[in-house]
C-alpha cells in the first residue's frame, strides 16, 4: 500500500543522513519518489503530496517559513528537520 510505503520511507528519513540530505535537495515531489523507489519504497507523488499538506497544516508558520527548499519542507513533514 502507498500509504505504509510512504511511512517506511519516512522512518527511514529520520534514521538515514545520506537519504535525509537527498530529500533536502530534492528538487520536486518526483524526485523524492523516485529516490524512495531506489529505496524500496513505492508510493505516488499524490500520497505524498497529500501527506505533506496535511502535516503543513500542523506546523507553526515560523517552523515551515525556516524551509529554505521544497525538499526541506517535506523533511519538517517526515519529522526531521536538522
């Protein structure tokens, strides 16, 4: 399911600093999906996107206006951000 791959792919975020520096690079949402794809974790750009707007919600605006990239933002979704 999407929805565990994605999950998967999180812990493994917060557990990996190479794999959290790639996501803090990534471009666009494709990118992070392909990057969990080499992973072993298959989930859409959809599942992730609405993950990521769902957590955004969550957050104090002062912790998503510290995001300097796209990819950043979505490391604050995953949890980690340092």
């Amino acid at each position: 399911m999407s929805e565990s791959a994605l999950a998967a792919f999180a812990a493994l975020v917060q557990s990996d600093s190479k794999v959290r520096e790639q996501v803090r690079q990534a471009a666009t949402p494709k990118h992070v999906v392909d990057l969990a794809k080499e992973q072993g974790h298959e989930f859409t750009q959809a599942t992730m996107m609405r993950m990521q707007a769902e957590r955004l919600q969550q957050l104090h605006d002062d912790h998503i206006n510290d995001a300097a990239s796209w990819g950043e933002a979505l490391l604050l979704c995953f949890g980690k951000h340092s």
